[in-house]
C-alpha cells in the first residue's frame, strides 16, 4: 500500500517535473475568458447545410492539404491569433492579447483562461508548444511547417506560465502576427502518445469516432457518411460569446454534403436542400437569379485575391537541354516582346466572355479587392493591336506575305500556350489570348493538359513555352506571396532554381521584398510593395489578365452572413451565423 | 475438374496481367500525388521530396509492385495517400452503394428486356419489331453523358425526386419503412438511368438468340406444321435462348459497372464512381490499383458465375475439352 | 428446312439489301459534304465575334416590320440588350440581305484548293448564325461542317487499324489454334480487361508540344484503334474456326494447298460478313470515344471544332437548359449514330438468319 502510494507520487513529481512548473488548477472555478463579438444578436438552434465539390480526406490538422478537408477542420479547430476576413486585419481568438518586442523578434501572447477543447478538457499552455512541437517536427510531414519556418529556421514557441507562450523568431518579421492564423492548437491530452509513438498519421481519419477527436472550434465531429456527408454538432464549450452572453455558435448543426458537380450543386441549392452555394459558376449565379420565387439572397462580393496570368518560360536550366525552347527565348527575353502581347490582349473581352462582366481586368497582380496593397496608379489598358504591332516592327520583327510574324533571323514566330483543362475559364482565357496574338501574326496554338501533367511541366520539368495559370494568396499581406516574387523563391514560376538574381529587376525586387519583410511601418512597406507592382507591370514576367469575383448565394432567412473575399468565404463568422424565425 | 483448374488459371493470369499494366500506365501518367503541392506557395520543394520518400513514390516501380503482391497476399490493398486509411475499407463502404445501383438495374434492364425481346422475335419485321428497333437504335446513339443530364432537369423540373444523392439528410432519424421510401425515390433515377443505357443491347441479344433457337430444325419442324404462338412453343425456344442469354447476363453486370461511373458522378450517388474519378486526377495510387482490381475480379465473376449457371442448364457444355 | 426458311423471307432479305443500300448513300453523302466544309460554312470555324457570344440561331425574315414582302430573304442586325448580356434584340432598322453564292473568308478544300466563294452569305456588317453561336461567339453551323471533318475522319481510321489488327490475330489464332490460340487469346482477354484511360493520360502527356494539336488528337486515335482489336479477334477467330473444319477446306488441305493460300483463298472470304458487321459497330463507337476524350479533357483541342468538343459544353447544366441550339452537335451525332447503328443491324440480320 505505501509502495503503491509512493508510486502515485514519483508519477505526479515526474509530470510536474515534465510540465516544468506546477500544473494550473484544472477545476470549474477558473471563470472563462470568453471573446464577445459585436454582431447583431442571434436566436439559438437549426441545421446549416453546405456543399462541398469533393468530399474531406482527413479530420488530421497536420496532414490536411486538400481544400475540402481544411473547410471542415477549419470549423472543428482555432488559432491563436486570427485574420477577420473581412477587416483583413489580425484580431485575437484563442490568445487574448499579444506583445511584440522592438525588435520585432519576440511576440508575447497572453492565452484565453479556463476555456475547454470540445470534449471538456481545459486549454493551456502545453496544448500550445506540443502544437508548434507537432507541426515543425520533420518526421509530421506537415505541410504546415514551411509556414512556419523564417529564413530557413524554424521558430521557437515556450511556454511562460500555464497562459502565456513566447514565440522568438529568428529573425524580424513584419507583420508576424499573421503567421498564425489557421494554425489548428491541438489536443495535447489526445494526441500526444501517438505522436511519441510516430503514429500521428494515422490519427483522426475521416472514420474517426466523435469520442477519439477534440479542437476548439465551434463545432465537433457528430458522424460521417462514406462518400456522402460530414456532419457536425455544436461545441457546447466553444469560447466565444454574443453581447448579451449567450455562448455561440447559435446553429446546432452543421453539414457538409458531397455534391461532385457543379451540375448537382445548383439545382440542390435552388431546391432547398443546402442553404449557402459559394465558388458558383457566373452563368449558373445568373441562372438564379432568374428564379421567381426566390427565398435566397445573391451577393457579388467583387475580385477575389484571384489572378490569372500568361507566363513566359524564362528559366535559365532549359539551355542545352531543351534547344526548342531555348531558341523560343530569345523572344521571350526581349521585353519590347512581352510588352506587344500585353498590349494585344484584350482584358475586358476576357471579362466579358469569360466571366460575363462578373470579373475585374486587371494591371497588377494585386487586384481591387486588396485596396490595402493595391497600387492603384496602375491601370489596365486597352488592348491595341496597332500599337503592338508597331512595338513589334521597331523591335526589327516583320511579317511576310501571308501576313505571318518572323523575328530579326527570319525565325517564324510560333509557339504554345499551356493550360489546365481541368480549369474551364482558364482554357477559355488561353483561347482569347491565342486569337489576340494570332491577330499579331503569331502562330500560337493552346495545349490544354490535365491538371498535374500541367504543373509537372511548368514547375518540374521547365518544357513549356507560355502558360496560362491563375494564382491566389490565402491572405492579403504580400509575404503570403513572397516566394513568388523572390528569384530564389520556389513559386518564382518563369524562371526557378535561381542562384542569383537572373536580371537587374529581379534583383531590385528582392531587394524590395526582402526589405518590407522586416520593416514595421505600414506605410513604408505599401511604398516598397508598390515599387514591386511597377517593376512587374514594366518587366512583365507574367502578363496580369483578370481576376473573377467571388460569387455567393444564401437563404434570406440565414441572418449575419457576410461573404468575404478571402477563404472561406462563407463560413469564417459560422458561430455568428442563426436562422430567422 | 480439370477445366476449373484450367479457368482459375486464366483468372489468375489475367488479374496478374491487369495489375502489372496497371501499374506501370499510372507510374507513366505524368505527375503523382504530391505534385499539386508544388503550387503551394507555402510548401518547399524539400518537404514534397520528404513526402515522397514517406509516401514510398520515390522507389522504383518493380519494388513497389511486388511489395503491393505481397501485401495483397495478406488481404491488405495498401493505403490511400489522400485519405491516410486502407484501401479495403475506402473501397468496401462505397462498392456497397455501386452494386446496389448496379444489381437494381441490372434486375431492370432484364425485366424489360426479356419480354420485350422475344415479343420482338416473335413478331420479326411486323411493326412491333421495327417500332423497337427504332427505339434500341435512338437510345444506343445518345451519347452517355445526355441521359442521366436529361434526367436529372426532369428532377428539377417536377420536383417529383430528390435530386441526386443516395439518402435524405435526416435518414438516420427515419422509421423502417420511412429509410425504405427514401432510399427507393432516391435510387429510382440513376437506376433508370443506368438501366435505359444497357437496356437496347440486352434487348437485341435476347432477340437474336431467341430467332436463331427458332431457326433450328426442330422448332423450324413444329411450325412448319403449324404450331404457333402456343405456350409450349415458346418455352421450347426460352429453353434454347437460355444459354447465349446466360453469357451476355454475365457480361452485363460488368458493362453496367463501368457505365455506372458517369451515372454517378452526375447524380452525385456516392458510390466508386466519384471516388475513382478523384482517385485518378489525384493520382491516389492505391484506390485506383483497388478499383480496377476490384471491377476486373467482378468480370471474371460475372463470366464465371454464367459459366456455372450454364453447366446447370444446359448438360451440352459439360462435355467441353 | 433452310429452304422453308428462305422463303419465307426473301422479300424480307430484299428489303433489306434496299435498307443497306440507303443507308451508305447517306453516309457517303455526308462525307462527300463534310470535304466541302469550307464551301458549306458562311465563316471561318475559329473567327470570334466577341460582341455576341451565346447568341440564339439567326432567324430569317421575308416580311419586313412594314409589312413587305421580299423575294429576296434577309436578316435583322443584332444589338446587345442593356440588362441582360447574353440576350439580343433585332434592330429592325438594320436589315442584311442573304445572297447565294458569296465570296467571304478564304478556306482551302481538301488541303490544295484555295477558294473564298461560300453557298450563302449576308450583306455586312451583318451576320447570320444558323444555329447560333458559342461561349465565343462563333459560328456554330460552321463549326460543326469543320468539325465534321476530324469527327468523321478519325472513327474510320481507327476502325481500319482496329479490324486490320482483329482479322490477322483472330485468324492467326483460329487457324493454327495450339499455343498460338492461346498466347493470343489470353492477350486479347487482357485487352478488354485494363483500364485504357491512363495509357491515353500517359501518351498525351508525353507528346511534344511542338506537334500539331490535330497530329496528337490522330495519334491518340491511332493508339484507340490498336487497343480495340481484341473484340474484333474473338469474333473472326469463332469464324475461322467453324470455316476450318468445313469440307471445303479440308479438301483443299488435302489436296496439299499451302496454309497461306487456304487462309486467304477459303478462310478469310469467309470473314467478310463479320468484318463489314464490326465495322459498323466500331466506327459509331470511335465517334463517341472522341466525345467522352473531349469530356476528360484529351480531345481535340480548341479552337478547332470537332463535335467532340462541340458537344462538351452541353455538360453544364446551365447551358443546357438555357441555349438549347447548344445541343446541335448533339442533334448530329445522334442521327450519324443511329445509321450506323442501322446499317449495322441490317449486315447483321441475313448473316444471322442464313446461318
């Protein structure tokens, strides 16, 4: 009995001993640090249903890459710090308040107290350094932990009390708060004997039991229907509140139905069957819009992050390897080149025919939904075939009898546009190009290829000789993008793999983008940013072509819905979301 | 018994053969699972070579084949990269609902077709006859992904069927006979739908097979002497129909398993359909191998199951070398 | 008992040889037309008319808005509606006359003869659309002419590499029977049994891009056509098989003819009937292949027409239920199909009632 007694205390000093200071008092009497929100106060109860185009693959946070799972784990789990999509601008969720040093390395957050995961177990700190321990781990495979990774070094999260951590990054980093939006905290109390097993991926899969998986989301795992729906229930423990103190989410259900095609989701949604439609065809929101007896509402949220763009294929490795190629080059080197096609594509026809006037031409990468960064001096032009032309002559091209274009060596001008046809606009913007240029005499034909044979060549294989792809940041701030614009950036699509920057103006804009990386004056990093949108609408590596706006319907009847520009797009207030009586 | 020894024997040859093809066609489709992650912009090239080597993509394709004969000795079809779970039990939730839709309008299409088909030989160049032959040819012409279209504006358009789907969101809450009207008003269009696009062929094999057991001498005999349209001519012919009916209902099966593919996406049925589709553009290297597998050991069921049932029903093929 | 059988129906048989032979004239005809696309269709197949995508089929007037009749017919200018895009309104001021025989867009025939003469043709700036226009604003009954010739084309090359391919293996393998019989047969089991589709990812996939887009569409039938052949071989090696043990053969066997010449001079005339049946199955067949490619994204690419890729579009629900003229390469295939699925019935039926 003594034995056994002493025991049970080696094992409580070893735990204590392991957490590094005494355990917090898990009691009921710790009152809850519950967030308010400030939107109109809602009715408790009801089912909302959505749609989705493939069904979740995983309810594992740490595996999750696929757009599908990350919807629903985005409903189950919570970050730290969040970016409200519809500020755009960073606010607090499950860290209550946060410092940063000055020197810009170390942020100081402050948790929310005695709030629970949904199955009842309390929240602390350890649930928080097991998390970062878990994503930057190698051995997790997370796609999360390049995110989280700066400069080639990973950060450092440490616990500072049972309710505060204290993130170091390695080096400055402007705008660092934003690093951890969407940055799942898990259940340590769950978790943790996989992961010290080397088991984690094989945790919470989709037939998971409701009892084996917890988050902080508003919502938990009711059940799953192979190849049919997810739903869930309402976390009775979720840590947010309405102004008059009712805990949210109002809704008590939340489904996620598998609907493949386009072709199935509207005519459900135009039924009654699912209650939000969102990423909508133009043609099919115009369609429902026709509907008499309307009981939804329509919204044109406006441009999206989206943008789609032609790209030259600039990379230095095709030199003796791909010899076609490489003579096609010496076209795509020449900016009085690049500067004549962005002059004959016609942007708004693309917006007219592609996306029905529901879509934005654009001059920069940055589109109009992003009026924080956008530099708004920049204006799309239109297109003029004449004006191209004659970029062209003074460029020492001709044509020939048959009105064909040939360069200074009497080279026909003739090549591909590459495009995935797994994506129908972006065929149909491919299309429009090859007939603005075939304007230009240029004998340009479209390759439309299935999706990853598509990204093989581009980004593997470098065998391409334009392409048509579309690009969109998961957040406003322009280190989302950073390894795009960066040379030796592993997203600089037109020329990878650089050692050192390949041309003066790549070199200026790393410069540029690695200076607003560490400077904190807003102000001084939009100037920065701008500087970079000019060298790219001068330089033109991609032509910039249009972007579609986000397009969202919903039943009248679903009150405090506000569609956002940024994803998710519908469901990123779902806790404030409730149904009219 | 030496012939079962020997069709086992090209049943084995034949799956070793379909795996084997398998393999290397989806190894030769350029790009793998990981691939789409290189458009990530917050994924390094050095985490998706990690992945690949975790995933196993990096080695070369004989080792990862006869890993994959060996596991599959074991019963265990490997694992799904997107879904981190077997195969076996990704597989087995939905080939449920597949072969309920399958086996449903296989059923269907049958019914039809037999009474249709031997009306037709019956009554060979009258009107009846080429009223059917119109309609086996229309129906054989429409391309397959119109008739399941069609059906589904029909859906819309009524409001008499639920659109798409196998069940109501609120099955699990429904009385028995509740579960069992929902199931069937949902299930009613893809089974149309799938037994419409097998249904002109069964019907003209049914058809052909009952003229020509018309044409032999014996039934030829009978009617030379007058013996028409009376029951026990007809069950004479039926009887001699039977055998090349039994080999096509074999092959029917597999026919409607993989036209059920488009039925299912369209109607959004949540059978291998939809899945195999994903599986395929995602490069899910595993749930493809498993499907395929899956629907080549059904043929070879189907084929032998109509061998058997043609051993029991006609004793002149059990002389067979 | 064969005789009673004859005839009782030989005016069967004779309506049918009468069938056949109308239903190849329409075939005939319809390739004969196909070759004349450019002299059929009023406008180059890929020219956009940006300004009027999804229009609805031109309607043609003889009675203008005050009540004149003309002999001449004509057609109203379009103009696009303020509220809704895709809708259009006739200008009533604005009338084209049709004329006959018109010199517009340049097209050459068959590859060497250059022409700009059309059958019909409006005044400009007007235009007429027969069956409307697409999401681009083309020409949908020029389209389909143009891409008549490739959706008619490739099933019959196809179907010649596919029966080429299915009578010497067939033939091979019912005449020497033995292992040979076997090898091929479990080959051709093989064949019917494996998933195609990646192989054509594959191959896509792997072209150059510098090859033409209608070169790699006909590779891509070229390789359809040499998987098709085990279907074929099972049907012709049956045949061989009967025919070898017939009297006919042995006694020329016996007479100590060659192996190739009792194939060729005694077995293989024997195949015809099954060749010409199969035929007729493959190539409606083929045509349709061409569809779902197109539907899987491995069709012939845009812009060139093809009713494939033509007929894709309908896919959408939204389109289908709101341009019905969309449907019109639908509208062809289908009776294409259905002839051939006559015809095929027709070779079909004396084969089997003679037997």
């Amino acid at each position: 009995m003594r034995k056994l007694r002493l025991i049970v205390l080696l094992y409580v000093l070893a735990g204590a001993a392991a957490y590094g200071f005494a355990s917090p008092p898990k009691d009921h009497a710790t009152p809850e640090d519950l967030l308010t929100t400030h939107n109109p106060v809602g009715r408790r109860g009801g089912r909302l249903v959505v749609s989705q185009h493939a069904e979740a693959k995983t309810l594992n946070p740490v595996l999750a890459v696929d757009r599908p799972s990350r919807e629903v784990l985005g409903m189950l789990n919570a970050d730290l710090i969040h970016i409200n999509r519809l500020t755009h601008r960073t606010e607090s969720a499950l860290a209550k308040s946060w410092k940063v040093s000055r020197d810009g390395k170390q942020y100081t957050l402050q948790l929310r107290r005695g709030i629970r995961f949904s199955d009842g177990e309390p929240f602390d700190s350890q649930d928080v350094t097991f998390s970062f321990q878990v994503y930057l781990d190698k051995k997790s495979n997370s796609s999360q932990r390049d995110l989280l990774m700066i400069g080639g070094k990973p950060i450092e999260v440490a616990a500072l009390g049972p309710y505060a951590v204290r993130v170091t990054l390695p080096q400055p980093y402007a705008a660092g708060d934003r690093l951890f939006d969407g940055i799942a905290m898990l259940p340590r109390h769950l978790l943790e004997q996989g992961y010290r097993e080397g088991k984690l991926g094989q945790a919470w899969p989709l037939t998971a039991t409701p009892a084996q998986i917890a988050g902080l989301g508003p919502f938990r795992l009711k059940q799953y229907t192979p190849g049919q729906q997810i739903a869930l229930e309402r976390n009775p423990h979720y840590w947010k509140a309405d102004s008059k103190g009712n805990r949210l989410p109002y809704l008590d259900d939340l489904v996620f139905l598998v609907l493949p095609t386009e072709n199935a989701e509207s005519p459900r949604f135009q039924a009654g069957d699912t209650d939000i439609i969102s990423q909508v065809g133009v043609k099919l929101f115009e369609d429902l819009g026709k509907d008499a007896s309307q009981k939804y509402r329509l919204q044109d949220a406006g441009p999206g992050l989206e943008y789609n763009f032609l790209v030259f294929n600039l990379n230095d490795d095709v030199a003796g390897r791909l010899p076609a190629i490489e003579r096609e080059q010496k076209w795509f080197k020449d900016l009085a080149f690049r500067k004549a096609v962005s002059q004959a594509v016609d942007r708004q026809g693309a917006v007219n025919l592609v996306y029905r006037g529901r879509g934005t031409a654009l001059a920069s990468h940055v589109t109009p939904g992003n009026p924080a960064w956008m530099d708004s001096r920049l204006q799309p032009r239109p297109a003029s075939p004449e004006q191209a032309r004659k970029l062209l002559a003074s460029a020492g091209y001709g044509w020939n009898s048959e009105g064909l274009l040939h360069d200074r060596a009497d080279q026909m001008v003739k090549f591909s546009i590459l495009v995935s046809s797994n994506n129908q606009q972006r065929t149909v913007i491919a299309n429009l190009i090859q007939q603005d240029l075939t304007k230009l005499g240029m004998q340009v034909t479209v390759v439309p290829l299935e999706f990853r044979s598509f990204v093989q060549r581009v980004l593997e294989t470098h065998n391409y000789e334009t392409a048509v792809m579309g690009f969109a940041s998961g957040d406003t701030d322009p280190n989302g993008e950073i390894n795009f614009w960066l040379s030796s950036g592993f997203n600089h699509f037109w020329n990878l793999g650089q050692k050192k920057p390949a041309t003066d103006w790549e070199a200026e804009i790393d410069g540029l983008m690695e200076k607003q990386l560490t400077t904190r004056d807003q102000k001084a990093r939009k100037k920065l940013y701008d500087r970079v949108q000019q060298i790219v609408a001068e330089e033109l590596p991609i032509v910039v072509i249009a972007s579609p706006h986000i397009l969202v319907g919903s039943k009248l009847k679903l009150k405090n819905f506000e569609p956002a520009i940024l994803g998710p797009y519908t469901l990123h207030n779902v806790e404030e979301l409730f149904w009219e009586e | 018994m030496a012939y079962l020894v020997r069709r086992l024997l090209h049943t084995l040859f034949l799956l070793m053969g379909v795996s084997m093809l398998s393999f290397l066609f989806l190894q030769l489709a350029p790009g793998d699972y990981v691939s789409e992650m290189l458009l990530n912009p917050q994924v390094s090239p050095q985490t998706i070579a990690a992945m690949r080597t975790q995933y196993g993509l990096d080695r070369p394709l004989p080792v990862r084949y006869f890993d994959w004969v060996k596991a599959v000795a074991h019963g265990d079809l490997g694992y799904s990269f997107a879904y981190n779970l077997p195969v076996a039990s990704l597989l087995g939730a939905r080939a449920r609902n597949t072969l309920f839709l399958t086996i449903s309008a296989a059923v269907l299409a049958w019914l039809l077709a037999l009474p249709l088909g031997v009306l037709a030989a019956e009554q060979r160049g009258g009107w009846y006859d080429w009223v059917l032959g119109m309609g086996t040819s229309t129906l054989l012409s429409t391309p397959d992904l119109l008739l399941p279209l069609v059906l589904l504006i029909f859906a819309v358009r009524s409001g008499r069927f639920p659109v798409g789907g196998m069940t109501s969101l609120d099955y699990s809450d429904l009385s028995a006979a509740g579960k069992l009207h929902d199931l069937v008003s949902h299930a009613a269009l893809p089974v149309i739908a799938l037994a419409l696009t097998t249904l002109p062929v069964l019907v003209r094999h049914v058809r052909a097979s009952v003229l020509d057991a018309m044409a032999t001498p014996s039934l030829l005999t009978a009617r030379a002497y007058g013996i028409r349209k009376n029951g026990i001519l007809l069950r004479h012919t039926l009887r001699l129909a039977a055998n090349p009916i039994i080999t096509l209902g074999g092959l029917s099966i597999a026919t409607l398993l993989s036209s059920s593919l488009l039925v299912e996406v369209i109607m959004s049925w949540p059978g291998l359909g939809p899945m195999l589709l994903e599986a395929i553009l995602g490069r899910d290297f595993y749930v493809v191998i498993g499907a395929v597998m899956f629907s080549t050991v059904l043929l070879t069921l189907g084929n032998l199951t109509a061998d058997a049932l043609l051993y029991v029903v006609d004793p002149r093929t059990r002389v067979r070398p | 008992m064969r005789h009673i059988d004859r005839q009782l129906d030989a005016p069967y048989l004779m309506r049918h040889k009468r069938t056949i032979r109308w239903l190849v004239g329409f075939l005939l005809l319809l390739h004969l037309a196909a070759l004349l696309a450019g002299f059929l269709a009023p406008y180059s197949p890929t020219a956009q008319n940006r300004e009027f995508p999804y229009a609805a089929p031109t309607r043609i007037h003889f009675v203008d808005a005050s009540g004149h009749f003309h002999l001449r017919p004509f057609v109203y200018g379009m103009e696009q509606s303020s509220g809704d895009r895709q809708i259009y309104t006739a200008d009533s001021a604005n009338v084209h006359s049709l004329r006959f025989l018109v010199r517009g867009e340049g097209y050459s025939l068959a590859g060497w003869w250059k022409s700009n003469l059309h059958l019909f043709g409006v005044d400009a700036p007007g235009k007429v659309f027969l069956l409307g226009t697409d999401a681009y604003g083309r020409d949908q009954f020029s389209r389909l002419w143009f891409g008549s010739q490739i959706s008619l084309v490739t099933p019959l090359v196809a179907t010649v590499i596919s029966l080429g391919m299915g009578v010497t293996l067939g033939a091979m393998a019912g005449f020497w029977g033995g292992w040979v019989d076997e090898v091929i047969m479990r080959i051709a089991e093989l064949f019917l049994a494996i998933p195609w589709l990646y192989l054509l990812f594959a191959v896509r996939a792997a072209l150059p891009l510098s090859i033409s887009p209608v070169g790699a569409f006909l590779l891509l039938v070229t390789l359809i056509g040499t998987v098709g052949w085990a279907r074929p071989a099972r049907l012709i090696r049956s045949v061989v098989l009967t025919t070898r043990q017939q009297d006919f053969v042995l006694s020329a066997r016996a007479a100590g003819a060659s192996s190739g010449s009792i194939l060729r001079q005694h077995i293989l005339p024997q195949t015809w009937g099954v060749v010409v049946t199969q035929a007729a199955i493959l190539i409606p067949q083929y045509l349709l292949a061409e569809v779902t490619l197109s539907f899987l994204g491995i069709g012939v690419p845009e812009p060139t027409p093809s009713w494939g890729n033509m007929a894709g579009s309908v896919q959408q629900y939204s389109i289908l239920t709101s341009y019905w003229w969309m449907l019109a390469p639908v509208m062809v295939i289908i009776p294409v199909m259905y002839v051939y699925d006559r015809l095929a019935a027709a070779l079909h039926e004396p084969v089997k009632s003679s037997a």
